[in-house]
C-alpha cells in the first residue's frame, strides 16, 4: 500500500504495484510493449502551457509545483480513483524526466499523500 515514484525507463519490479505513466508524452526511445505501464493517465500530467513555462528550470519549481497542483484541484475525478487504489495496494507514478527531484511526478506524489492524511482511513 502506498505510493511510489520511479522512472519509466527503470526495470518493473512486482513491488511496484500498479505502474501508472503520469507523463502527458510518451517517453522517447521506449517502446510500449517494454515499459509495463498497467494504465496512463496522461489527462493527470501538467497543461502543455505549463509544461512549457517550467521547462524542468529548477528556478521554477516553486512556482510550478503551486501552478501544477492548483490544476490538479480541477480534477478531482482523475486522481481520487488513484488515492483511494493506493490505500488498497502500491501505486507507482512513472516519470520520463531525467531530473528525478523536479518533476511532476514528485508534485502528484506529495499531492495524493496529503489528501490521503487529510481524508483518514477509507
């Protein structure tokens, strides 16, 4: 149970759990039959406006992690599903960043934990 985040092009593990892609573009050079992804939710991945605004510019992690998860507030009924799957079993977001600690997957992460705390036990 639980929540975890790995990159795409790392090796599927069986604790892994449920490998969710969270990106909105398919990760280059990664062919579909080679990743494991059991389900993309590419809706979940930031706005292409933000995406580009950040540009992975550590400078903006701030402002993108604020921005990122104010658009998450309006989709309530992409990442429950998720939140409340992760109290049953592990959930892995999966990332194509090469920048393991700004990324979107780590927003999501934080994101989902604290309204699992905020909402108690299922």
């Amino acid at each position: 149970m639980g929540i975890s985040i790995k990159r795409v092009y790392e090796p599927a593990e069986r604790s892994d759990g449920v490998r969710v892609l969270v990106d909105r573009l398919w990760p280059r050079g990664l062919k579909k039959e080679d990743a494991a992804v059991d389900l993309w939710l590419r809706e979940l991945a930031p706005s292409a406006a933000l995406r580009g605004w950040f540009g992975h510019d550590p400078a903006r992690w701030e402002g993108f992690r604020h921005r990122y998860a104010s658009e998450l507030d309006d989709q309530v009924d992409l990442w429950r599903p998720l939140a409340q799957q992760s109290r049953r079993q592990r959930v892995t977001l999966l990332f194509g960043a090469r920048d393991e600690e700004h990324n979107n997957a780590v927003v999501l992460k934080a994101y989902l934990e604290h309204w699992l705390t905020t909402h108690g036990p299922a």
